[in-house]
C-alpha cells in the first residue's frame, strides 16, 4: 500500500514536471502536485463549444473514464490534437463521468494519462433535452464525437481509429 | 434486358431495404420480435409464455455499465410496480460476454442474486436479438402492448430523466407510458434519449 501511494506521488510529480527536470523530481517525492481544476457546465454552459464563428476546426468528443471503448480511442484525439495543433485544430474532451466520481476518477485519470486536450465535464442530468441537441442522429450511446467548423458540422456515434479520425478532420481542413 | 434490369434493381432494392430494416432497429409503431432466451434460472424465456400479459417493459441492461447500475433498484421497482398489472419487466443483457466478462452468466446470476431482481434477466446468446430491436447501449427501454397483430412497440427510451438521482427525477417516462397504456391514452414522450454505454460486439 505504502508503495503504491509513493508510486502514485511519483507519477503525479512526473507528470506536472518536464523532462529536463523529472530527476530532481523524483528526488523530491514530498512534492504534491494538486488535482486540476476542472470546469464543469451544465448544457447551457456547454454551448460555447459546441459552435465557432472563428477559422478552426474543433473536435468534441463525449467520454467517460469507465468507458472501454472511450479510454482505447483517447490517445487518437490526444495525437491529433498534438500533430493539428497549428492547423487550428482544437480537440475538447467532455467527460460524462458522474459528479460523485470527479475526485475519486475523472481527475486521477487526467493526471494519470497526462492529457493535454481540454478537458471539461458535463453535468447536466436532462439527458433527453440536449442529447438531439447536440445530434438528431445520436442515440445516447458513448463514446461520440462531434466534429465542427463555422461552415459545417458532422456527428459520429462510433469508436475511431488515429487515421480515420484524421481522414474526418481533414474533410474539415480542404 | 429489361427483365434483368427489373431483376437488378429488384434485388438491389431487396438487399438495400433488408439493410436499413437491421440497421434501423423498431420504430413506435413496429410488432417487436419474439425470443427465446435463457434466463439466470437456466429456463428459456419467450414473450410467448406470458398468456396473461397485456405488455411488456423490455429493457436491454447490463451488470458493468455505470448507467444501467444507476438504474438497477428502479427497475426492480417497475417490476414490482407493473408485473401484476400485467406489464412485466424482462431484461436482456446484449453485450459480448468475451469483450465484457463482468456481464456472463455467472456475472448475471450473482448480480440478480444480490441485489433480489423478481425479474426474468436473459442473456443475448449470440447477439441476435438487440440488433433487431435496434438497441444501441444499456438501458435502452421497448415497451411492447400486446395486441393482435402481435406485441406493438409503444414507447421507445429512457426510464425516466434523472440517471444520478432517482429522488431528483422530473418525468418518469416508462411509468407514464405504462399508466397511458392502461388507460387507453394516447403516450405523450413516445420517445426519449438517455446517456449509455455502447452495447460491446
């Protein structure tokens, strides 16, 4: 147990430092990184990044830490987000992890996981509402993914991989 | 020519509407299929065996999705609530045992066991019943009413509008639908859309 507490102080320390650094780091384990911030919105919050009226290309991705299939194809949107990035190209991760779980879980793992993407979490429990809100075409099924620019916008219910999601972005990009 | 051309576009025509037919999954309105399923208790299960129900509340659920679990004591309560007015529960697990090993039998049993469901819990052996439904994660909610030209899907959704808090919960919708039903009344939300997780293939 001790072990694993030192570990995770390590792995916190780690992540919070740059390499150049990460030895002296290591020396250092009393150091404690804290928790993120993290913000969290309602639906209506949400809306500001759901829509551009500006030059980018934003990919949404619905998300949750207990979801297989979404924690597999993270590090693709993590990567596109790193290799687009001066392609304007945005990349927002919002977590459907449940409140009680944002502590113990959701903040863990962006620490744990290093993610360099925004990350936001919804909490807005009025599912039915904003659900064909965001897409008609979304049946509620995670993971989702909404891909937009300010002249249009396309939605997939459907796990990806690296090239497929970067073959959809730049359908965006032309 | 002319007949292979028809013969062409007939089967197209065939082949493309079968597609979108699977895909699609039922519609309000559609006459659900009928299954044979094994339930936790080892005995197969058919809609068919319930000569006294008037419908049903099928619900595609599962032990490992966070939502569905959010889910469990209230669907327990739709049972006890509604199978004696002749709206039983049945729950069918659809995911892939092999992807998501939490959710075999065994898995299933213990969970039934544990948390006392009075419910038939029936697994999708080979998956081929969900598709035809059209259900796409856990919970995902049919409600069929039994008529004669076989169980009419009526309602289509989510169990009610608050998946954290059952005691925060704003519209009950399956309860409302099932009280239409009995009524004669005609179903305000016939179709609701909640979070879930994926049904694993």
């Amino acid at each position: 147990m001790k072990r694993c507490i030192f570990l995770l102080l390590l792995l916190v320390v780690a992540c919070k430092s740059d390499p150049k650094t990460d030895s002296a780091a290591l020396m250092e384990p009393e150091v404690i990184q804290e928790a993120p911030e993290l913000e969290i919105y309602d639906f209506d919050g949400l809306k500001k990044f759901l829509e551009t009226t500006s030059d980018k290309t934003v990919i949404v991705n619905f998300w949750a830490t207990w979801c297989a299939p979404c924690v597999k194809e993270l590090p693709y949107f993590e990567q596109l987000n790193t290799n687009y990035k001066d392609r304007k190209v945005e990349v927002i991760l919002v977590s459907l992890d449940f409140p009680n779980k944002y502590d113990s879980n959701l903040k863990p793992f962006i620490v744990k996981h290093q993610l360099k993407s925004k990350v936001v979490a919804l909490n807005d429990t009025d599912a039915n509402r904003w659900i064909p809100e965001i897409s008609e075409d979304w049946s509620g099924a995670i993971p989702a993914t909404l891909i937009y620019n300010k002249d249009k916008r396309q939605f997939y219910e459907k796990t990806f991989t690296y090239d497929e999601l970067e073959t959809e972005v730049k359908q965006f990009l032309k | 020519m002319y007949t292979i051309k028809t013969f062409i576009a007939a089967v197209s025509f065939l082949v493309i509407s079968a597609f979108t037919t699977s895909s699609a999954g039922y519609k309000v309105g559609d006459v659900a299929t009928d299954f044979n399923l094994k339930n936790i208790d080892g005995k197969m299960v058919s809609l068919s065996n319930y000569k006294d129900a008037k419908g049903f509340i099928v619900i595609f659920t599962c032990n490992t999705c966070p939502y569905a679990v959010a889910y469990e004591d209230r669907i327990e309560a739709l049972n006890k609530k509604y199978a004696s007015k002749g709206y039983p529960v049945i729950a069918i697990m659809p995911n892939n045992t092999t992807v998501k090993p939490g959710d075999n039998m065994e898995a299933m049993q213990a969970r039934a066991k544990s948390k006392g469901f009075t419910f038939p819990y029936l697994m999708d052996e080979g998956q081929k019943i969900y598709p035809q439904y059209g259900a796409t994660k856990t919970p995902h909610v049919y409600i069929l009413q039994k008529t004669s030209k076989g169980n009419v899907v009526k309602y289509i959704g989510a169990i009610d509008d608050n998946y954290q808090d059952a005691a925060a919960v704003n519209v009950k919708y399956v309860e409302n639908a099932v009280d239409a039903l009995m009524a004669g009344k005609e179903i305000k939300d016939k179709e609701t859309r909640a979070i879930g997780c994926t049904i694993k293939v």
